[in-house]
C-alpha cells in the first residue's frame, strides 16, 4: 500500500521506475511539400504531436528541430498547435535543435518552455525574405512574346516577365515588414525575459548555439539523452512519434492496398523540384 501511494507522489527516477518522454522530430523546409513528400506542416505533424501530448505519464514532451525556414503560416500554425497541446494536456515543452533552427525554424522553436542546442547549431535569421529572378533581357533575346490578360491591374504584381515597377516592390516589402513585425513580438513575448540588449538579433543575422545562448535565444547546451537522463535518471526511455508514411512507403509496404503508381512517377518532378528548393535553403546555413 506504501508503496502504491510513493509512486503516485514521488518522481519515477526515485522509484527506480522507467520514464517515457515522447518526442517529435520536426525536420524540413516548411511549407506544402509534395505528394511524395509531405513537407513540414501542420497537416503533416499534428497527429504526432496530439500521440505525444496524450502521454498521461510523461512529465514532459519533447521537440527536435531541425528546419532552415519556409512557410510563415505554417511555422506559426505548428508553433500555435504546440501551445495548445501544451497547455491542454498541462505538459512541459522541451525543445532541442539539431543542425538549423533558422527563420521559421526558430519560430517553432520559440514553442519550448525551454530550448536547448548543440555549440554548432545555428540559430536566428529572424526575418523575412523574399526572392525571384527577372527575365525581361532574356525574353527579348530569344524573341519570345509576352501576353497575359488580367481583369484588377495589380493582378501581375512584380512578375518576372516584366520591369519592377517601384509601387510593387514597396508594397512587398510593407508585407513583409508586417510578418517580420509579428515574428518579433513572438520573440519578445517567448524570450523577452531573457533576450540580450542587441540591435543584431532582429536584423536576420543567425549564430552558433553558444552565441545563441549569450544573446538569450536559447537556453543551454545539451543534447536529447543528456538532458532527459540529468532530469528524469537514467532508466529514461525516449519514444520517438512515428511519421505517417510518405508515397514510396505506402508503395514499398503495401500488399493489399492498390496504389496508383503513374501518380507517384508524375509527382516525382514537384519532389525533385521540392528536394532544389530545400538545399538552397539550407545551403545558407551549412560550412
């Protein structure tokens, strides 16, 4: 009987019992992704963060990230869902970043009560970017003829065929102002206890994980399993949440479920293109 009620009151490291952490990997470019690969996004994750959250034992949940950036929506959409869970099921949030927390990245990131990184992480670019390329000279060039019939003259707002037009390019950047607004006072609301005095942080610079941890980014230097050992002893399990399997999975696996392989072979372009995209961004932040 004494025994039953100590493991009710006292901590399971004390018991000499075994302490599960679920963890959830957030990895990727985030954004939309493609039929082979579903990208990170809320879609893509929420049924791995719900399977954490509803750990009734687990005193605490895990996070890995590792994302250069991408989508602001769904950065905020993931780092909103993550709040409520937290809050809903009344569980501390842990985050470690792996290789980049960067731009959207760290935005999830701001999702932890706690955020932890290795010293060679890299961490901030807190800003907005935009980009594209202009192919006026090479049209004329090759003589080809543009036509494009809109009905709303700002319809073609700064399309690549034609000359920027000042009116345009300031219009994207009052957007763009106004999301970089937004991703500031999250850091501030997250963070402001903590942040250093520094011009810089909000510029879109990015930094090692110590200089992170200097300029209140993040909170230490630990890995996953050091951490949770130190905190919960050393029988801690970390269970890691399944991903729902992506197009080659299902087809690899599958036995009695009828697959529409010509699909997939048309969607590998959209994933080759996705697979571009991604090491562009993350080729900002390697060595």
């Amino acid at each position: 009987m004494i025994k039953k009620i100590a493991r009710k009151v006292l901590p399971k490291k004390w018991m000499g019992e075994e302490t599960i952490i679920p963890v959830v990997r957030l990895k990727g470019v985030i954004g939309e992704g493609s039929k082979i690969n579903p990208g990170l996004n809320l879609e893509a994750v929420n049924e791995q963060l719900e399977s954490a959250f509803e750990n009734k034992s687990a005193p605490a949940i895990g996070i890995l990230v590792n994302s250069p950036g991408g989508s602001p929506v769904q950065s905020r959409q993931i780092y909103l869902r993550i709040r409520q869970l937290a809050a809903l099921h009344n569980k501390q949030v842990l985050v470690f970043v792996e290789d980049v927390a960067a731009s959207g990245g760290y935005m999830i990131a701001l999702a932890g009560d706690e955020i932890f990184v290795d010293p060679a992480s890299i961490i901030g670019s807190i800003g907005v970017v935009s980009s594209g390329f202009g192919f006026t000279s090479l049209i004329e060039k090759i003589g080809v003829e543009r036509r494009v019939y809109t009905a709303g003259k700002k319809k073609v707002t700064l399309d690549p065929f034609a000359p920027e037009v000042a009116e345009d390019v300031e219009h994207l950047k009052t957007l763009q102002r106004e999301i970089h607004d937004l991703f500031i006072t999250m850091v501030k609301e997250r963070r402001g206890d903590v942040l250093a005095q520094d011009d810089d942080i909000f510029s879109g610079l990015f930094w090692t994980g110590e200089k992170a941890q200097q300029l209140g980014l993040v909170d230490g230097i630990e890995d996953v399993y050091g951490l949770l050992q130190k905190r919960y002893g050393d029988k801690v399990k970390v269970k890691y949440e399944e991903a729902s399997k992506g197009f080659i999975s299902k087809l690899i696996g599958a036995h009695s479920e009828k697959l529409d392989l010509r699909s997939g072979v048309q969607a590998m372009p959209d994933a080759a293109i996705q697979s571009l995209e991604e090491r562009t961004i993350r080729a900002r932040y390697e060595i």
